[in-house]
C-alpha cells in the first residue's frame, strides 16, 4: 500500500501561529517542526508529541474524494436519516444570524448538505 504524504500545518494559540509541524498522515505523529513563529506560545513543561496528543483526533488517513472516504466508515446505524428530512428550516436558523453567510450561501450549503444525506442514506445501512 502506498504511503500517503506527510502533512505540514501551523499550530495556533488564539489567532497567533505558534509553530509549523510536519505531521506523518498514518500515525498522526509530528515528524519534525521546521519553523517556530512564537515560542512564548508553546506550553511549558510538555514534549511537543505529548501536547499533540491531548488535542488530536485519532482517524483514518483521509481519502481524496467523499466517495472514497465514506468507504471507511463501516455502519451508519446511528443516524435517524428520517429526523434528517426536515432539516431545512433548522439549517437555516443556524446560519441566518451570520453576517458572512447570505441566502444564497446558505442555499448552497443546505443543498450539499442534503446529497451528502441521500448519498449516506441510499447506502442502505
């Protein structure tokens, strides 16, 4: 199996970036960190894959397309998909207050997330 590449991201305290990691995309360990922004940033007292480690979440290595991720997920018996058919209106409500969202937005939003929906739905789990 071919190994995915390794991921480079900026770790933020706040809105301050603090360090750039290279993160290995199999065991979400940190690799090396090529560049420190703000070292007063750092937490004190903790090696850097300890204080990873609290704030990671463990998953499979991510696929390109959701098609291809949603074949690692093994059983959706946990979604009630009827309680999901009227989602429209709670949508909405959620996003109306945002000054960054218009309708059109919104619509936009509401409409990929109702095929992601169907798409989980049709599986037939």
């Amino acid at each position: 199996m071919e190994k995915l590449s390794d991921m480079l991201y900026t770790l933020m305290h706040k809105k301050i970036p603090v360090a750039d990691v290279e993160i290995d995309s199999e065991t979400a360990n940190i690799l090396s960190i090529p560049k420190l922004h703000n070292i007063e940033h750092i937490p004190i007292g903790f090696g850097v894959n300890d204080w990873w480690l609290g704030r990671s979440i463990k998953c499979k290595p991510f696929k390109t397309y959701f098609s291809e991720q949603i074949e690692l997920v093994n059983s959706f018996d946990w979604i009630n998909f009827n309680a999901l058919k009227d989602i429209d209106d709670e949508f909405r409500e959620i996003y109306k207050p945002s000054k960054y969202m218009d309708k059109m937005r919104i619509d936009k939003l509401l409409f990929s997330l109702k095929k992601r929906i169907e798409m989980l739905n049709q599986r037939g789990w």
